[in-house]
C-alpha cells in the first residue's frame, strides 16, 4: 500500500485527454513539499516529467501538465499520442515517515 | 552533459553478496545527493536510500535500513549500493538517480538501471 494513491490504470484515445491523479495527505502533499512526475516508458528508466508540482523540464512537450490542490495532485496529458503508452509515478516527500514515497504508479494505455 | 552509468546485470545465489554501481559524470560529484530506487519485477518504484557524496552523509528508508549498505568514492565519482546476504526477494531492476538539490527534490538524471537476478 502506496503513501502516495494513484489508479492503477487509465485510458484513452489519440487526441484525447487524459488525468491521473495522486492522493495523499498533509504530511506529503501540500505547501511544503513539492509533488515530482515521472515517465517510466517499458523497459527504460523513469524520466524526470513533472517538477514542483507544475513544471515541465526542458524537451517535455506542453501537452503534459501538472496540478495541485490540497493534498492532491494531477498529471494531466492532452493530444494524447501512441508514444505516450507508460507508467506514470508520482513523487513527494513524507515528512512524518521522513522518506521519499512513490505512488503504485499508473499505467496509461492509448487505445 | 550529466550521466550516470551504472554497472551490469548481476546473476546471483542466495547468500551471496553484491555490490554494484553507479558511475556519475559532467557535474560536481560531491555536490548533490545521488538516490537508489528500486523496482522489483512488474512493480513500482521504491526509495531505498541518498548518500550526499561531498561528506558521505547516508539516509535510509525505514524498509531498507539494514538490509543494504550505500557508499560513494569521490575519487572515482562513483556511488555504490551493496548486500552482505542477498535473498531471492532482492531480484529487481535497481536505479540511482541525482536529486537536483536536497533530499525532497525532483531525481533529474536516472541511471539506465542494474538488473539483479537472485537464484538457487
């Protein structure tokens, strides 16, 4: 069991919007940690995607963003392309476990 | 340009032990933490542990302390992640990634991964 929450799986079509959610609580998600995406396409390491909650490293295109509110956050993908077909995991840090936690991650398959 | 390579895929017999590394280059070593994570087959990624290379400061996920043993060598700028006892469980893809500043901070550069195979 996962401190970080995420569904296990969503799907769409190519074009399509798509949202994946991060739930957890005060002590990770909120003013005083930031929330961190990653892509984890198959058989290829995590690639750093979301940062401090909203930003969008360099070479990552703007049809990925990231939200928060509370003690959630959201990755949310639009214009949704074949290539996008991996697992997403988000990241925080829990400061009552003082440990960096994952979320069980989210596998997006474009239909 | 920042790279971090790490060592080859281990094939090993229970009790056995392993050390395998990560070998970072294009940046000051001793100034960021470098992590491991850990995905064992068909899984999520698990934070095992940091090591501050620049005064070797380590810190451990409650799950993995005392299981594993993290260290670094400035003067190869290469961090290392070892097991005095391996266990079948410990068979997984295993990653080291650096933390772009302190400990909560994102993981920008990731390894390619060091796969570990534990078998009678």
């Amino acid at each position: 069991q996962s401190v970080l929450t995420q569904p296990p799986s969503v799907s769409g079509a190519p074009g399509q919007r798509v949202t994946i959610s991060c739930t957890g609580s005060s002590s990770n998600i909120g003013p005083d940690y930031d929330v961190h995406w990653y892509q984890q396409l198959p058989g290829t390491a995590p690639k750093l995607l979301i940062f401090g909650n909203i930003n969008r490293p360099s070479g990552v295109p703007d049809r990925f963003s990231g939200s928060e509110s509370g003690t959630s956050a959201s990755l949310a993908i639009t214009g949704l392309q074949a290539e996008d077909e991996a697992d997403y995991y988000c990241q925080s840090y829990d400061s009552s476990l003082s440990v960096v936690v994952f979320g069980g991650g989210t596998k997006l398959t474009v239909l | 340009e920042v790279l971090l390579v790490q060592s080859g895929a281990e094939v090993k017999k229970p009790g056995e032990s392993l050390k395998i590394s990560c070998k970072a280059s294009g940046y000051s070593f001793s100034s960021y933490w470098v992590a491991w994570v850990r995905q064992m087959p068909g899984k999520g990624l698990e934070w095992m542990g940091v090591i501050y290379p620049g005064d070797s400061d380590t810190r451990y996920s409650p799950s993995f302390q005392g299981q594993v043993t993290i260290s670094a060598d400035k003067s190869i700028t290469t961090t290392f992640l070892q097991w005095s006892g391996l266990k079948a469980s410990d068979t997984a893809m295993y990653y080291c990634a650096r933390l772009f500043s302190g400990i909560a901070s994102r993981s920008d550069y990731w390894g390619q991964g060091t796969l570990v195979t534990v078998s009678s």
